[in-house]
C-alpha cells in the first residue's frame, strides 16, 4: 500500500522537522564546546572536593546528633 499524502506530511511536520531542528542545534552547540585547561580543570576539582567534604562534614554531625537523640526517645 503507498502512503497517503496527507498522512506523510503530518508525519514529516510533527516527528521528523522538530528532530532534524533538534539534531541542527545539538551539533551546533556540540560544536561550540571546549575542553577545560589544567587550571579550569583543578578549579572543579577543588570546588567538588570542598563540596564532598562539607556534605561529609553536615552527615557526620547529623549522624553524631540522630543517634543519641533516637537512643533517648526510643528508650
């Protein structure tokens, strides 16, 4: 059976055009990226070190203040 006329534009204006304009745009922002230098780079890092560390840090005093705290009401 050969596709309808009608059919097939309504296929190619609501599935294939927005995935063509979608794929376009991805590779021209693709395209615009850059690697991170050495000095970025060591920048994330200690940005995301100091993060870990300051969440471990919360968890630690939240942990050291839950247990006693539950040991007191479940007694």
């Amino acid at each position: 059976m050969a596709a309808s006329g009608k059919g097939s534009d309504v296929v190619d204006t609501k599935i294939v055009e927005p995935l063509v304009k979608f794929f376009k745009e991805a590779y021209g922002f693709v395209d615009k990226c850059q690697k991170p230098n050495f000095a970025e780079m060591r920048q994330i890092s200690t940005v995301v070190a100091v993060g870990f560390g300051i969440m471990g840090v919360i968890g630690f005093f939240v942990k050291l203040f839950a247990m006693p705290l539950n040991q007191v009401l479940m007694s």
